[in-house]
C-alpha cells in the first residue's frame, strides 16, 4: 500500500520532489499547498493531487500519511512547525540564520523524531562510502577540511530571476544555499559535530553581497575540534548553473577528495576510487521512516549545528565600523575653543 503524500511549495524545488514522489510506487502524491493557486494548479495538473491554497488547509483535510516541504527559506520553519510530529516528512533546507530561529529548529528537532532535511550529497553514494572509508580510520585522524564551490552566484541572486531569489536580502543569500550543503558535507566527515552543540569555534568570515544584501561569494574558516575547516563559495558567471565543488580531508596518514563524480582516498596503504553511480531519491526518505528504517537524509540536529556555524559567519561578517553618533556639548566646546 503507497503512502499518502502532501507537498507544501510548487516552485522549482516542489516540481522535483514531485517527480520524485509519482515514479516511486510507494508513494502517492495526493495533495499540493502552494499561496501562489497558478502553480499550484499547473503542478497538480502534471502530477496530480487535490490543490490547496495553504499548508495548513491541505494538513487538516487532506487524509497524509507523510509530508514535503519545499518552500523558501524564510517560509521553512513556519510550515514545518504545523507538520504533525508523527508524520514523516521532508523539509527542504531548514537553516536557521539567526538566534531566534535556532531555538524554534532545535525544538522541531526534539518534537520531531521524523523530520529530515534532505541535503544533496548525503544521497551520492560514493560521497557515503567515502566518508564511512574515513570514519573507519583509512587516513588517519582528520586534521584539515578545505572546500570549494563555484557557481553563477551573483546571477542566481539577480532581480530578474522568477525565485525567492530574486528578491533575497540579508542573510539569505549562497550561504543558506550552497554554504548549507557543503556545511552537511563537512558534518559527513566530521559526525560527532553534529552531537555537540557548541564545537565549532573561531568562525571568520568574509563575503561579497549584492544591491539587496544577498551575499552572492563567501569564505569561512572555522574549526571543529581541532579540525581546521576553509570553505569558499566564487561566483563563476559562464559556469553552468549547477555549479562545481570538491572537498578534500586531510588526515594524519592521508587524503580524501571529493567531488560530483568521484572520491579518491589515498593513504599510506593504499589508493582507493569510488566512482559516482545511481543516486536514491531524497522522497525515498519517507517510506523509510514509516517502516522504521534509518534515513538517508540529515538529522535536524545536523541542521542545527550547520545553522549554528551559518549564523556565526553572518554575525561575524556584520560591519564592524560603529555608526556614527553627533558629538556631546562639551566635546563641540573643546573643537571651538570655548573651553
């Protein structure tokens, strides 16, 4: 018997987990919430389901055995918080970029137990293996992280571009798109991170933002532990909009590397290649939680330790140049001689 399945959001993102959803023959696709009613109608004409014109009418009257939530970031913990805590549910990037927020998603996190965040290279298997080849001890204790991600950034935050992207201001620019996934992918290697609150330390940061605020370049340093992690995030205008990474893990006695196609570990021992090959869909995830199976995709704890090091870079990169304040009286006096 197929499971039941409402999707909240039919942008682009909605579109995909749709496909999703549709070819997997365990799941059903029965309910589609969008404010826009266009696009939730379109979606729901190519694959199918009941339109709703909010999340939380779809929740109360459609019959769910599970949910999907894929909307833009600043409507992420909102919806996920209507999601009853039983239900299995994905819940497309919810990264908290301020205080404020981290509590609400440390409390989804608790409440919870069956909400995922599906970030991307937690579903590529060799990324997988090669991170279980590292946790096994293969290259020794891991020292140093350093990552790099390119893209057409500044024209995914253009103000012609039909997304939430092309109005995204402070605070909701590469590093809640991009910085988020390469953030999962440094937790892959680096597992205990996400079971101690608190671990990463000396964030700096330094980014590049557009007109509005969006930060559309990014490099942080950090360290987990003693691990010394470097990411940077360039804007590349001619690259496809994709865009590129690799990742290499330096350990004691070697080194991984990772990128969308391979994982190459090279050790005093040995040379090991893991090649990329068939990649299991994030609405896989659902069926897993409600047979009890272990997700592919991220705690929510996960998306709070990566949250935690998202909101330390903002605070970090905020002007630190005091606004300035008219002087006192007395300060005036002494500037005119009066005194």
């Amino acid at each position: 018997m197929s499971l039941r399945v409402g999707l909240v959001g039919a942008g682009i993102a909605g579109a995909s987990h749709a496909l999703d959803i549709v070819t997997d023959p365990r799941l059903e696709l029965v309910a589609v919430a969008s404010r826009n009613g266009n696009s939730a109608n379109a979606l729901a004409e190519t694959f199918g389901g009941r339109t709703f014109n909010s999340a939380a009418q779809m929740l109360a009257e459609a019959r769910l055995d599970a949910v999907v939530v894929a909307v833009p970031p600043s409507a992420v913990l909102g919806i996920a918080e209507l999601v009853p805590p039983r239900i299995p549910c994905l819940v497309e990037k919810p990264i908290a970029t301020n205080p404020r927020e981290l509590i609400r998603l440390q409390s989804l996190a608790l409440s919870h137990p069956l909400m995922v965040a599906p970030f991307n290279r937690r579903y590529q298997v060799h990324v997988r293996e090669g991170a279980d080849v590292v946790a096994d001890g293969e290259i020794g204790q891991v020292r140093r992280i350093v990552g790099k991600w390119v893209g057409p950034y500044r024209a995914r935050y253009a103000a012609d571009v039909p997304t939430y992207r092309g109005t995204a201001g402070q605070r909701c620019g590469v590093l809640v798109d991009s910085g988020s996934h390469a953030l999962d992918l440094v937790a892959m290697f680096i597992p205990s991170w996400t079971f101690t609150p608190g671990v990463a330390t000396g964030m700096k940061s330094l980014t590049e933002r557009n007109v509005r605020g969006a930060e559309v370049e990014a490099e942080l340093r950090f360290h987990i532990g003693g691990v010394e992690i470097e990411l940077s995030f360039t804007d590349q205008p001619g690259h496809p909009d994709c865009g590129g990474w690799h990742m290499t893990v330096v350990g004691g006695a070697g080194t991984a590397t990772v990128d969308p196609n391979y994982t190459v570990i090279e050790s005093t021992a040995r040379t090991t290649v893991l090649k990329a090959f068939g990649m299991p869909r994030p609405a896989t995830d659902l069926w897993r939680l409600a047979d009890s199976e272990m997700p592919t995709g991220a705690s929510l704890r996960a998306a709070s330790a990566i949250s935690a090091a998202v909101i330390a870079a903002y605070d970090y990169d905020q002007p630190r140049v005091r606004r300035w304040q008219r002087p006192r009286g007395k300060a005036l006096g002494r500037l005119n001689g009066s005194c």
